[in-house]
C-alpha cells in the first residue's frame, strides 16, 4: 500500500522535480530495430524535341512531374535526340538545344538513356558532342553505349541498367562510341556482366516495337522471354510513341512501351503516356532483396494553347476533376477518351 502512495506522490511532483527524477531514474525504449531501406527508380518514355517546341518555353514542359521526381531516387529519361549544335532541327534529324538537356537535368532527372533510333541523327561528331555535354557539362550519368551496365548504388542496394535499341535509322554499324543494338550474345554479355559487379537487380530498357501500336509485336515478345532468360528483374521498353500492354513472365514485370514524355505529337493516341516507379526493398534483419510491384502513373501531354501556352506534361489523375482550368476544355475530354481507349485496348487497370 505505501507503495502505490510513493508512486502517486511521483505523479504529482512538480514539473522540476519530475524532470530530475526522471533523468536519474530514466529507463530508455528500446531502440527501433531498422526493418528495411527501400530504393526508388521512376523511368519517364521519349523526351523528345519536335520542331515546334524548339522555341516554346521548357519550364513548362515536365514541371507537374515533380512530385514523382522528388519521391525518388534515380529518375530516369529516354533522351530521344542528339546535341548536334545548330542548325537546331526536329523530325526527322533531331539536334536539340543544349539548354534543352540542361533543363530535364536541373527538373531532377540524373541517369538519362541515350541507345535510341534518333541518338546518331547528327552522325559520329553529334554523338561525340551529345555524350561530351552529358558527361562535362552536366555530369549526368548515362547508359547505352559501349556495351557496358551502368551501376547504381544507394543503401547497400546495386541496381544495373541496360540500355539498347533497334536501330539507328539506316546508319551504317561500326560507329564509335557504339550505341548498343539488339544484338542478343552483347546483350547476354551485358546483363553477365552486370550481375558480375555486383547487381543486386538488373532492370532492361530496350528501345523497340512497332510505333503507334497499342499492343506488344511478336518479336518484343521473343525478345522479351530471351532478357528474363538472361535472369534480368524488371523490363520497360519506349519507342512505339504510345503505350503498350502490360505483362510478367515468371514472374518478371513487363512494360513494352511507356510512350512519350513530352513531344509535339498529335496522332491517336500519342499524347497520353505513362511512368513507372520501380521500387527496390533490402531488408536489414532478415536479409536479401526483393522488387516490389511497379507503380504506373498515366500522363498526358498537353500542347500549346490547350491548358497552358507551351507544352506540359500532366499527370492524369491530378488533373482528372479540373475541366474547368482547360483552355480549351475539349482536350480535357480528349484526354479522359485516350485514356478509356488505352486502357481498354491494353488492359492496364483493368
């Protein structure tokens, strides 16, 4: 019994006297075991730059991504153009301005992807120059050339991007330094060689397929059962301008086509694109690793004069209530009809 009074005479010690029993009789929580780190990578499809957004405002262009940019911690761009120097010139020869890449750098992107179709538009001497700005300039990591993984590393966590594409347009092979092709033994090499330094996981980033079709081509597919042969985790492809179905085989998620991520296009379908955040899970007492589901994010981009003055690449759910704030509020419509349209012919959501 006196035992509970001194316990009760401890409660309504003043705040003083409180505060120095409790520092000499202090009995600490235990410390919050870490359970894991987590590592986020979001890739974006196509930046490219048509003849019309040449002189168009850029600040615009990505700025309502931000909020997926700052979630992570690698983002990812498909730099689909050279920095050949002036003449600056769109479709079909791209080389874009050097402010251009400057500015997807600066939004937050830090790996961007440069084996596409349109990399060697300006020949040898514009892609000496577009991987010279890459990597003097703006210090910004890249990947798709040289038959070589790139490696990224955070929290004990290594994950290696392998970049290749098609083709380059009809140029003729043996360009140094080599864009990566197609080619399935480099490709193998490739991916062995990543797990070789180490790759906690292997994530495949083929440009390929067949432009303006919704759903994957036989040959993606081929190729596709080949790379998860390979032991790669996850595959995102772009090329096709629009995006593709969605798939996993044994297992390993599949995305044939993001699209687009900002562009002058207008055909059916072309302006509605997607994103994807993979996320990476190292667990600190039981040990391992393991990728979690991707996370899919629809776009949608709007072009001059129908909700802003330039070009903005929207995220659709964000804006999904907000007709009023079009300009021309008929793209609003445009956008949730591309958007039922996609979904139903791939069956992303469905």
């Amino acid at each position: 019994m006196k035992r509970i009074s001194l316990l009760f005479a401890c409660v309504l010690l003043p705040l003083a006297g409180w505060g120095q029993l409790s520092s000499r009789y202090r009995v600490p929580f235990p410390k919050a075991l870490p359970v894991a780190d987590t590592v986020s990578l979001l890739v974006i499809g196509d930046v490219m730059m048509h003849r019309g957004q040449i002189a168009a405002d850029y600040s615009c262009f990505l700025r309502d991504l931000a909020p997926l940019v700052e979630q992570a911690d690698f983002r990812v761009a498909n730099m689909e153009f050279s920095l050949g120097g002036e003449p600056y010139t769109g479709y079909p020869c791209f080389s874009a301005p050097d402010a251009y890449a400057r500015y997807v750098k600066d939004l937050g992107f830090n790996v961007f992807l440069v084996a596409n179709n349109h990399i060697f538009d300006r020949g040898e001497a514009g892609l000496r120059r577009t991987l010279c700005i890459y990597r003097d300039s703006l210090q910004v990591p890249y990947t798709g050339i040289g038959a070589k993984p790139l490696l990224l590393e955070k929290k004990g966590l290594r994950i290696a991007l392998v970049n290749f594409t098609y083709g380059l347009n009809g140029h003729v092979r043996g360009e140094q330094p080599r864009v990566n092709r197609m080619d399935g033994e480099t490709v193998r090499k490739t991916i062995e060689d990543a797990r070789s330094e180490g790759a906690h996981f292997v994530i495949a980033l083929p440009h390929w397929g067949e432009e303006y079709r919704l759903r994957h081509s036989p040959e993606q597919e081929t190729w596709a059962e080949f790379l998860v042969a390979c032991g790669v985790d996850a595959i995102v492809g772009a090329h096709p301008h629009v995006v593709q179905d969605t798939t996993h085989i044994r297992g390993v998620p599949v995305l044939y086509s993001l699209g687009n991520a900002v562009s002058n296009m207008s055909a059916p379908n072309t302006r509605l694109e997607l994103a994807v955040t993979l996320r990476f899970v190292r667990d600190l007492v039981q040990g391992g690793q393991r990728m979690l589901e991707p996370e899919l994010t629809f776009l949608w981009c709007t072009l001059p004069g129908k909700l802003t003055a330039s070009y903005a690449t929207i995220r659709v759910q964000e804006w999904a209530t907000r007709r009023s704030e079009w300009l021309i509020p008929s793209d609003y419509d445009n956008m949730l009809e591309t958007l039922a349209r996609v979904r139903r012919e791939t069956g992303i959501g469905q």
